[in-house]
C-alpha cells in the first residue's frame, strides 16, 4: 500500500461567482482506514476541484484511488474529515 498517489488537475475554464471560484468538489483532511486495518487506504487528503477541472488519480494498486472516489457518492464512508459537494456536505 503506498502513502500517496498522484493527483493531475488541469484547468479547461475557470469559472466564478461574485463571492471567487466555485468549487464542485473539496476534501478537507479526509482519512479512511478500513476495519481491521492498521493504515489508513486514504490519509488526510486535502484537494479542491473547482468547477472546469479535469482530475486524473494515478498511482499503484491498493493506494486510495477507488477508495477516494467511492467516498465522494458515499459508497464508502470517510472515517476522518469532510467531503463538500457543491459547498455542502
């Protein structure tokens, strides 16, 4: 199990409202250990996605990357942190 994976963002528009960017998407120190495990799968992650945003997750088998994006629709619940969608948990 790897610490990190990498994260590319590339940015295609940017668009704001009158209080800055919108953002679609926020983990704040998101953490998810697993039962019976002693590491966490997704440790203390901190990303914000804002609205045009193309997100590519890479890394090894076993480093979060399913785990991360399976918290955001709630398949899998955080154990630590926030996920905000649309400015709302």
């Amino acid at each position: 199990m790897c610490e990190r994976f990498i994260i590319l963002k590339k940015l295609f528009r940017r668009a704001k409202n009158r209080m800055g960017v919108l953002r679609l998407l926020e983990f704040k120190q998101v953490t998810k250990t697993f039962e019976g495990s002693k590491k966490p799968s997704v440790n203390n992650l901190n990303l914000k996605i804002e609205k045009g945003e193309f997100v590519v997750f890479i890394g090894p088998s076993g480093c979060g990357k399913t785990t991360t994006m399976k918290m955001v629709n709630r398949l899998v619940e955080p154990t630590e942190g926030e996920i905000l969608v649309n400015g709302s948990m």
